[in-house]
C-alpha cells in the first residue's frame, strides 16, 4: 500500500522529470536553429551547399554506396568473430601462470605491444601491399581478404587486453574455491573466470565493435570497392563531394544502434553492481 507522502513524492518526481524533458527539447531545437541559421546564412553557403548537400547527386549516388556498404557489413561481421576468437586466446595464454609458460606470455605480450602500438592505417598498407609482393604460393592478393587480415591483427590486440581486465578482474577466492572443488585451469576458466570477465567487459567490447564499424571503411585504400571507396569513385566522375557526406551518413546510422546498445549494457552493469 502507497502512502499520500509516497505519493506526492512520485508526483514530483514526475513533474520533475516532465519538465527537464521538456527543458532538454526546447534548448535542443533552440540550439539547432542558431546553428541552422549561422550556417545557412554564411557568405560561402551556397557553393558548400552545391559541393556537399547536392539532393540530386546523393541520390544518383546512392545504389552505388549501399552496394558497397554491404561489403563493409559482410567485412564487419566476419572480423568480429575472428577477433573474438583470437584475442580471447591472446588474453588466455597472457594469464598463465608458472615459469614454463614465460615464453609463450612474451610471445602474446609482443603481439599486443606490437598490433596495439601500430597505426591500422600502416597495418593495412603493410598486409595489403608487402604480402602479395612476396610472390609466394597461397598468398591471397583480395584486397578484401588481405583488409579484413589487418583488422584482425589490430583489434584483436585491443580486445585481448580487454578480455584480459575481466579475467584478472575476477576475485581470487573463485579460483581458490574452483580448486577446491577438484577443477583444473581449463574447467575454471571455461567453467568460472571466463563467464563472469565476458559479462563485466561486455560494455567495453560494444564499443570496441562500434570503432571497428568505421574502421572498416579503411579497406578502400587497397582498393576494395566498400562504400568510401564507391564514394570516392562517384566523387570523381560527378566532382561533386556530396558522395562523401552520404558515405558518412550511412556510417553513422549504422553505429548510432550500436552505440544506444553500448550504453544500454553498460547502464544495465552499473545497476547490477550497484544492486
């Protein structure tokens, strides 16, 4: 049973909140309109509004862009799994334990020093261009394939460092208490570590997903027609920019719901933990 005083607290709290939001619109819209207004108003607008909000050229343009965004989701998809699956080994063979694993922790402690401290951009180049000029049997020579190799290699040091947080995260009476139990490493990892570090880093891999959304568009500088690269042919037949801004676009709408998911997740872990 609520009380009256419970009640009139709910009631403010109501209001309370009524009001903020509409607070929030008003200065939103307010904002937006000075800034509408500064932009459209300036001297050199209508050239910029020619170059890079053509209505016209954006749509031509945008089969093309579609097409090759699609490309950078089948790029996306496929690297995140391989990512997954490498940098949770990255990160398991870090946490050994005991003196004769030391060189196999030196070996993933250069991968992550190495890939973590490397620019993608160099990473791509290098994988892109230095592999098929060793002229060996087997080597693929697909942009695609060799771009989607360099994501891996980069971001798997970054999620590896991640995975490794949550498992080091994890409170040693669990270990102590797998043990007792009569589990091996593997068992308590598989069983206990693995599951709880995965839950608390989950916020942390979101966002890890969501740059690596437009870092795929990074493939087009070896020439995989993905949608910068799609944006930048149009671009050049048209001279026109608005194929960019379009590109651009496409990127955003498809990281704004990994975004609201990132902060739907770790707002969810906050709670929990405060709970």
């Amino acid at each position: 049973m609520i009380s009256d005083l419970q009640r009139e607290r709910l009631a403010y709290r109501r209001s309370r909140s009524r009001r903020s939001v509409l607070v929030a619109f008003a200065s939103t819209v307010v904002f937006a309109a000075v800034a509408v207004l500064a932009v459209t108003n300036s001297p050199g607008w209508p050239r910029v509004r020619q170059s890079f909000f053509n209505a016209e050229v954006a749509w031509r343009t945008l089969p093309a862009l579609l097409d090759g965004l699609w490309l950078n989701l089948r790029v996306l998809v496929v690297c995140e799994v391989l990512i997954l699956v490498l940098a949770l080994g990255i990160a398991v063979l870090r946490t050994l334990r005991g003196p004769v694993w030391f060189p196999v922790r030196a070996l993933a402690t250069g991968y992550v020093d190495f890939f973590r401290g490397l620019p993608l951009i160099i990473c791509l180049y290098l994988i892109g261009f230095g592999l098929p000029g060793l002229r060996l049997s087997g080597i693929p020579n697909d942009p695609v394939l060799l771009g989607g190799i360099a994501l891996v290699l980069v971001y798997s040091a970054y999620v590896a460092e991640v995975f490794r947080a949550g498992i080091e995260s994890v409170h040693p009476s669990q270990l102590a208490a797998a043990k007792s139990l009569g589990l091996g490493h593997a068992k308590t990892m598989r069983i206990v570590v693995l599951p709880q570090a995965v839950r608390r880093v989950l916020p942390a891999l979101l966002n890890d997903f969501v740059a690596l959304q437009k870092d795929c568009g990074l493939i087009s500088v070896l020439g995989a027609v993905d949608a910068v690269r799609a944006a930048q042919i149009t671009a050049s037949t048209s001279y026109n920019f608005t194929p960019y801004v379009v590109a651009g676009l496409l990127f955003v709408l498809l990281a704004i719901p990994s975004g609201r998911l990132a902060d739907w997740v770790s707002r969810r872990a906050t709670n929990r933990q405060g709970a």
